[in-house]
C-alpha cells in the first residue's frame, strides 16, 4: 500500500496524486496530515526512510516557521514535536511505500519512487 500525506487544496499535491495514479498499480490510501497529524513516532519514522534530518521535513517558506523558527536552534527530537504540533510546517506530499519514503518534489522525484527502473540517465 502507498501512503501519501497531502494537503487537499494544495496544486502541488493534487498534481502528485494524479502522477501517482498514473505511475503505480498499488493500492492508495490518502492522507489528509492536517487532519490526521503523524504522531511523533511517525514523523521520526518518516525522516529515517526519506533519510533525511527532521529540519528537512519542514516548510521553510511557511509564515509560522519564518515567524517563530527561523534562525534558531532546534534538534531533530524538537523538531519532530514541532512538526506534530504545527502539522502545516510538514513538507508535502510524502510518498511511504514499504520501507522507503520521499518528499515528492519536485514531481519529477515521484516517477523515479515509483519506477526505479525508469530513472533517468545522465
């Protein structure tokens, strides 16, 4: 089953879903973060399989984080307390499949997730 959590009105994220659909045969089940926040376990869950840092799961371009996080020092663990608590600071969408998880964007990062096999050749 691929999980994707997704902002509804975002243009970004309906973009994905329909790359999504028309990218993969697995089943899909939708996400709505702002409405069903990812616990803490499951955002540091998430940061593991994306392989990222938890700062790097956050909308820097977002008004709440320019106006209260910007330029301070922050762990991974508050951060990831943050995020659930402030679940619009969430980058979106997130692609969960299995073991693996990515940030799908730009849009381009989704094919690749889902077709391994089509990546791209430099």
């Amino acid at each position: 089953m691929l999980q994707v959590y997704f902002k509804p009105n975002c243009s970004t994220c309906r973009t994905a879903l329909q790359l999504i659909k028309e990218n993969t045969k697995e089943q899909i089940q939708t996400i709505e973060y702002l409405v069903k926040t990812p616990t803490v376990k499951e955002l540091k869950e998430i940061v593991q399989m994306i392989g990222i840092k938890p700062e790097e799961l956050v909308r820097k371009k977002e008004p709440l984080y320019k106006e209260n996080y910007e330029g301070k020092k922050i762990t991974g663990t508050q951060w990831l307390k943050i995020l659930h608590q402030n679940p619009i600071l969430i980058e979106r969408p997130i692609l969960v499949l299995g073991d693996k998880a990515i940030i799908g964007r730009p849009t381009e990062k989704i094919v690749e997730f889902l077709n391994p096999k089509k990546k791209k050749k430099s």
